[in-house]
C-alpha cells in the first residue's frame, strides 16, 4: 500500500508550508518594493521619502551596493536580486523552523518570519543611517 498525503491533512499542510514560505516571503517583499517604487514616482517630498524607506525594508542590500549615490541599472538589479534572494531564503528557514512542530499552521510561519523580517529591514535602515551619516 502506497503512503500518499490525505488532502488537506496534517502533512499536506506541512508540505505546503514548507514548499510555499520561501515563496510568500519573496511576494511580500516584492509588494511592498512596488509600492515604494510607486510612490517614488509620484510628486512631493513625503512620498518620495516614504517610497525610499519602503524600498529599503524590501530590498535592504540596496545600500551595501550604495544606491543612493551609485544608481547604475547594474547596480540596483545586483541588489534587488540578492534581496530578493535572501527574503526567499528566510522565508523558506522560517517555513522549516515553524514545520518543526507536529502540527503547524501559516501562524507559526509568521511567528518565526516577523522577527526575522524586522531584523532585515532594520538592518538596512541601519545601514543607510551609517551611509547618511558618513557621507554628511
């Protein structure tokens, strides 16, 4: 007798949450770049300021590559690319951590994603901070 998953049993579950996380973390990141980028073109200060930071929680090894002063295409697809690669894999650690558990649900993704997520988006918000201040 084949050992095949029930459909929508505790282990298709847990495949799907393991083969989706990284997935689901890579599509928020990229959301939220979009929207930064839309209100980057948009007129006035507050927005433009408001789509940076937005841009920089996304895609926070923008400022290892040191886009605000460097903006070649080469430049910001590096960056882009590896930040998107890194919200994958945090997003696909996140899913085996929370799958660790017998029976686990999209909540225990996210109580292992969040801490991560807010730890990259701070760190490059820490980086652009020591970029500003070294450049001032």
């Amino acid at each position: 007798m084949a050992h095949v998953a029930v459909p929508g049993g505790v282990i298709a579950y847990r495949t799907e949450l393991r083969r989706k996380g990284g997935i689901y973390a890579l599509g928020a990141s990229a959301v939220v770049a979009a929207l930064g980028g839309i209100l980057l073109l948009l007129p006035g200060r507050i927005t433009g300021v408001a789509g940076f930071a937005l841009i920089i929680a996304a895609c926070p090894l923008l400022v290892a590559f040191g886009v605000p002063i460097t903006t070649g295409l080469s430049t910001i697809v590096i960056g882009v690319a590896l930040s998107l690669g890194m919200w994958f894999g945090l997003g696909q650690w996140a899913a085996h951590r929370a799958t660790k558990r017998p029976v686990a649900d999209w909540r225990d993704w996210w109580s292992v994603m969040w801490p991560l997520a807010l730890a990259m988006s701070v760190g490059g918000f820490a980086g652009f901070a020591m970029f500003a201040l070294s450049v001032l």
